[in-house]
C-alpha cells in the first residue's frame, strides 16, 4: 500500500511577496517605550549583572535590552555590530535564546537562522560585538547546525564552558540524533553527546532538544522536545566514541512519557534553574511547572494577578474584553521564564501573545502560588493598519482564497452518497422540496445565480479576495490581490461572532443556491474552532460582509459527530466536508445539503493493515478524483482515501532532507498540505521546507522544494508555517510566528 515517490528536483518555488506587519523601531531608536509597541513572538530573556533586560524578538530578527521596569529601550539590536564590522555585522536571524554569564559581563545569543552564538560586551549602556562561534569547524566539531539553548557553567578550577543544545543536528551516518555541543569560553568545540544513558541503561537519545539550563554544581538541564521529557546530567562527564554520555544518577527530571491525543500538544520547549528550583513552562496547559533540584515537585504556577488598573482597551468585537479578561488571569503559552532583579520577581516570555510580563511570585513554597503581574511589554498585534502600514496579525494560522476552482476530473459518480436514514426522512424530503422552491424563486427572481455573485460583492471581487484567519485576534481579514501586491480590506470581514480558537478555514461553492442564502450563488466560507470541536459557517451578505450561516455543526467530545481539536478540512463540489479530527485520531465527514443543514456521514483513519502507530491527521485536501489526501505527521507521511474512507495508497518516510537532494519522500512532520490541479504543495515542517509533488494515480512524483527556515524574511523566510491555500500557480503560507503570510510562485 506505500508508494515511493519519482526522485526528481530542480527550483520550482520563485518568491513573489509577502503581507504583514513587522517592527516599525529604527536600530538608533533609544528612550520610552513607544506607545504602539509591539514584540513579534519574543523568545529568549535574562536579566544581566547590570539589571538590565535582554529579550530575543524573534520574529522581529532582533535582540531588545529594556531597564527593569520594562519601560525603557536600551538598545535594539538588528545586528550585533553596525556595517564594516566583518562578522558582527551581519543581520541577526531568528535570534532565539539568550543566556548571561555568570561573573563576566556578557550575554550569549544562539543565532539560529545563522547557525551560531553570538557574544556581546557590556558596560554600563554600552553594548558591543565580542565574538561569534560555533559557525565553522574546527577541533573535530561540525559546525552547528539550529542552536537553540545556551547555558554557561562554572568549573570547578573556576574556567567556564558553554553549552549549546544543536536542535536538528544530523549527519549521513548519525540520520536522527541531535546534539548537545560544549565549547570553552572562548568558543573553542571541546566535544558533544547525543545520547544519555541511566545508571540501568536506558537511552534517551537527544530528539529535538531545545531549552538548556544548568546549576551551580555543574549539571545540565535539557528540554528534550520531542521525547517530551526534562534530561539533567553532569556537564563535564566524559563522552565515548558514539557520543553518549553515562550518568551515575538518573537523568530524567521531568517527563510526559510519549503521550496521545491531547497529551501530545504538552510540549515542553525550555527549562530554566533558577536559585534552588527548576522551572518547566508548559505550551498547552498554560503553567509553569517548579521543582527542587532533585526532580521533587514543589508547585505549578498557573493564574496570575494584575496589580495596576487598566486604562481604556480598544474593543473591536464583542469578544475583546474577554481576551483582555485572559491577558489579565492566566499564563498564556509561557516560553522562558528568567530571575529578575529580586528573588521573588521574574520574566516570562509569551511567544504566543506577543508580550513579556514581569512577575512577583512571593510563596513559590505553596503548591499552587499566586503570581503577581507587575509589568508588561508588548500589546495585542492588533493594529489595523494604514494605506502604508500593512495590518498586524497575531497568530495567522490559514489563508484562503474565494476564487471557484478549477473543474474536477471525477473518477466515480459525482453525487454524494446519502445513508438510507437521511434518503428515506419524511422532514428532510419535505426541506428539501422546501429549497428546491426557493431556489426556482431565485431563478425567477434573479434569472441565473452563477452570474449573480460578483454583482452582489459590491466592491469585493471574487476572482482576486484572500481570506486570512487571524486566530490570535479572533477574526478574520480579507486583502485583495493586486499584480503581486496585496492591498488590506479595511476592518473585520466578520459582522457575526468569531470564536477564540478558530483555526482552519475552507471555502464552499454550492452548485445550486441553498436555502436562506442572502447572496444566491455566492460560496460559504467554513471556520472549525480546536477548542469547542465545532465549524462555524458563513455567507455573504449583500454588502461583501461574512454573515453567519445556520447553526454550527459538531460539538467537543469523542463520540459520533463530535470532534476534538479539528485542524484541516476540505470540502468538495458535492458539500462533502472533511475535518480533520486531530486529537481523536481521524477524519470526520460530514454533508451539506441544498437545506443548508449540514449532517453527520462517518468518521475514518488509516486501517494500519498491522501497524501500531496511531494515525495523526492534522491537515486535508481534495485532488481532481475527489480522493482525500491527509498529512499524518508524526508518521512522517500522507495518506491517501477514496471519498468514503477507503484507503488507497500511503507515501512519505522519516528522514531530515536538505535542499537539492532528489529523495523528496524523506518528511519530519508534515504539518500542511495544498492542492492545485495535479500539483500537492507540503509544508515539510521540521525540514523547514516547502515541497511539490505531482500527484499520480498510485502515489506522488517529487518535483522540487526549497529550504525556507533560514532565510530573511524579504526573501520569503518561514519560521512556523501553518495552513496554506494554493490556486493557479501560486501558493500563500501562513506563518503564525513571524505573523505573516508568504507568498510563492511554481
């Protein structure tokens, strides 16, 4: 049942543009903290000798130092050196964490998009390029490949070392083991482990490791990412010839074992010793875990308390007031947490939201403390925009187009099939013949609805509108192409409510108006929301507003009909609707009718034919055949159905992949998928790359891709592609980190 792809490449994808707003300071800019501030999904903080605070904006491509109190810039990095400076002067690149020296005054800056650590000087306000390393090889040590964590630890004849946790590190013959590298202080590659061995001889390979941390004795505190699991091991213990270090005590501190369904989400990115305790900010759950330095818990932090009155919050919906209520009670995605400049102040960093907060914890002794807001950087990226400013996005998460397809070359009957239940319903033959009255009024009314539509959008054109879901600002924007430039559609597209957690969006056109319709032969845009597992519907109305729909379909749960953490769909020219079903571990189908009342069909997965893993939808698309297309991404592959369910065929396998090699079937969770005619465009996500395939009646023909991770954003860097729409040779990728959407030719 697997297929293997034809192993061709060559450069297919040609950058075309991209829309979003980025950072607005000048690197001269120093003094109060503008008013319309914005950080852009900030990663890395620490606090320096000097009480001064650094923070990697890492969508912004630079590196903020602020005073204490958060209202002050200090310094805006955009590079660790002005122009002339050799190596310092070259542009920082997704600059991610950031670690200060214990009694020296520097800062170390894992540079990832550059592949090294940059260290900085400082004196007073004066900050100045010392040097960088871990770009070149040199001792026998590879160059680093993605730095992440960095952490300097004290020896014990007083010289110090740095570690740095090499995130996807990999070699021919070392294809999945990444890396934890140590270096003298001078930068100098000493050498590196790959695998931890327990005193009773478990392994934990390093896969995907991260956040990095260490104590005053000199152990190491890993963020093994993708075992879900905290390591701590002695920083200076040997390593043998197949990099792997033995550890005397157990070296497991904290861990999720390899969850399922929700428990997959639990991803711990970073780790943080600070005095005698260990912190472990968790992604979905919104905590912070504390631990003594032997692994006991101590306590989980979890709510916090604001300790200032608000001035007046912009309300552009009716339910910004309930985000700004969360802003105010709950830890939000916490990434890195930091001492401040006493022992019960900290910062954490809220990629997801854009700010940095300033905490007082005083009884991290209790088991469930009370945390103290005392500051905050960094506002909702909400900004509108002007005629030369383009809107800001916090977490675009998918982008759609309303353009109609192109025709599908079907292989099968066109109708969608019905079950006897819903054929054989008095009420529902009775609704139906309800709509097809309506829509013989719509013909007497309007003559022929297909031409009706672009009359109708008074002002908004059908053939060149996108659609983005700005999920972090619970609404959706529109922007209108125009000879490769996109032009924003002043103010929210939606006059109906939009829900916090919508994620997905897909775009129907019925072949027959359905009933109640304001906009006959307009499409239906669908919006599934992963907190509530239910699809909001929307029309057009007259005046080229999205309008709400009928009912939502589906509700939370794992039962018929219900859903758990939807992600993709797909719908076809019949009103089948396939949401991708994540956290249960299927796809759910549904059906609309000419009525508009939308109906459960059946939920499916990858029969498996003996396997064990579980299946791990996250993304869906109809090809030409209406066969269902799926990225099963901790499978490392896509997977292919008939439209019932059937499986048809399966192609992709684990590997990391490199731009120009021909084996395009190498995949590292495959997050996104989009169809253009025969073409299937993947969002390879851990290779960071964009790939296209042709796709064939028995499998995909690898075509080319291009590596995104690592390039400025201009020329259409990524750093976390999301969903992605693609229609007549181009293809639009949102990026729900650098909040912006990419734009591609092939």
């Amino acid at each position: 049942m697997a297929a293997t792809p034809k192993k061709t490449t060559k450069a297919v994808f040609q950058h075309v543009t991209l829309y979003g707003q980025s950072a607005k300071e000048s690197p001269n800019f120093r003094g109060p903290v503008p008013e319309d501030f914005t950080f852009n999904s900030p990663v890395g903080v620490c606090m320096d000798r000097q009480q001064h605070v650094w923070v990697c904006d890492t969508g912004n491509n630079r590196v903020l130092v602020l005073d204490k109190t958060l209202a002050r810039i200090i310094y805006v990095l955009y590079s660790p050196a002005p122009a002339g400076q050799g190596e310092g002067s070259v542009p920082f690149r997704m600059p991610f964490h950031v670690c200060p020296h214990p009694q020296k005054n520097l800062v170390y800056i894992t540079d990832m998009g550059n592949s090294r650590v940059v260290v900085m000087e400082y004196q007073g306000e004066r900050i100045d390029f010392a040097f960088a390393f871990g770009n070149r090889a040199e001792n026998g040590g590879d160059p680093l490949q993605d730095p992440n964590g960095v952490t300097v630890v004290t020896q014990r004849d007083g010289s110090y070392t740095i570690h740095v946790n090499d995130e996807f590190f990999h070699t021919e013959t070392d294809k999945l083991r990444n890396r934890c590298v140590r270096y003298d202080e001078h930068g100098r590659y000493v050498d590196e482990f790959r695998t931890l061995i327990d005193p009773d001889g478990t392994r934990h390979d390093l896969y995907w490791p991260q956040g990095l941390s260490s104590d005053v004795e000199g152990s190491l505190y890993i963020a093994n990412t993708g075992s879900y699991e905290i390591l701590k091991c002695p920083a200076n213990a040997p390593v043998n010839a197949n990099y792997e270090l033995k550890a005397e005590k157990p070296v497991v501190n904290h861990r999720f074992g390899q969850p399922t369904g929700v428990g997959m989400l639990n991803i711990m990115r970073d780790v943080s010793v600070i005095g005698e305790r260990v912190f472990v900010p968790d992604h979905v759950l919104n905590t912070i875990t504390v631990y003594s330095l032997d692994g006991t818990l101590e306590s989980t932090l979890a709510g916090v308390r604001p300790s200032w009155n608000h001035g007046d919050e912009p309300v552009h919906s009716l339910t910004d007031p309930l985000y700004y209520a969360m802003e105010d009670a709950a830890l939000l995605n916490p990434y890195v947490i930091c001492q401040g400049e006493e022992d019960d102040i900290f910062f954490v960093s809220e990629p997801f939201s854009s700010r940095l907060i300033k905490l007082r914890i005083p009884h991290l002794d209790r088991r469930f403390p009370q945390a103290q807001m005392i500051a905050t950087l960094g506002a909702r990226r909400d900004m509108p925009g002007t005629a030369r400013v383009d809107p800001q996005f916090n977490c675009v998460t998918a982008v759609t187009g309303l353009q109609p397809p192109a025709k599908a070359l079907m292989s099968a009957s066109t109708e969608a099939a019905l079950p006897d239940y819903l054929q054989l319903n008095p009420f529902l033959q009775w609704y139906d013949q309800l709509s097809q009255t309506m829509l013989d009024a719509y013909r007497l009314w309007f003559g022929d609805v297909a031409k009706l539509a672009p009359a109708l959008l008074s002002g908004l054109p059908l053939k060149d509108l996108q659609l983005t879901v700005d999920a972090g600002n619970w609404r959706i924007k529109g922007y209108r192409e125009r000879e490769e430039t996109f032009q924003a559609i002043a103010g929210n597209l939606v006059e109906g409510y939009f829900l916090a957690g919508n994620l997905g969006v897909t775009v129907y056109h019925p072949k027959v108006p359905l009933f109640g319709q304001l906009c006959p032969g307009t499409p239906l845009v669908l919006v599934d929301n992963f907190n509530f597992g239910t699809v909001t519907m929307y029309q057009i109305g007259p005046f080229g507003r999205l309008l709400n729909y009928g009912l939502p379909f589906g509700s939370y749960g794992k039962g018929e009909g219900c859903m758990r953490g939807p992600q993709g769909m797909a719908v076809s020219d019949e009103g089948e609707v396939f949401v991708v079903d994540s956290l249960n571990c299927r796809i759910a189908k549904w059906q609309i009718l000419p009525t508009g009342l939308v109906i459960f069909i059946k939920n499916f997965s990858w029969d498996g034919k003996g396997e064990q893993a579980a299946f791990t939808p996250t993304d869906v698309a109809l090809d030409a055949h209406n066969r269902v297309l799926v990225t099963d991404q901790f499978n490392n592959r896509i997977c292919c159905f008939d439209r019932n369910g059937n499986a048809l065929w399966a192609c992709g396998r684990e590997g990391y992949w490199e731009e120009g090699q021909p084996d395009g079937d190498k995949l590292m969770l495959p997050t996104s998928l989009a169809i253009d005619g025969d073409k299937l465009i993947l969002n390879d996500l851990v290779n960071r790359a964009l790939k296209l395939f042709r796709i064939e009646e028995n499998g995909l023909a690898f075509l080319g891709g291009i590596s995104l991770f690592k390039l400025q954003v201009d020329e259409g860097g990524v750093w976390m592609p999301y969903f992605m729409h693609a229609h007549n040779g181009q293809v639009q990728i949102a990026d729900s980190t650098y909040n912006i959407v990419q734009v591609f030719e092939y």
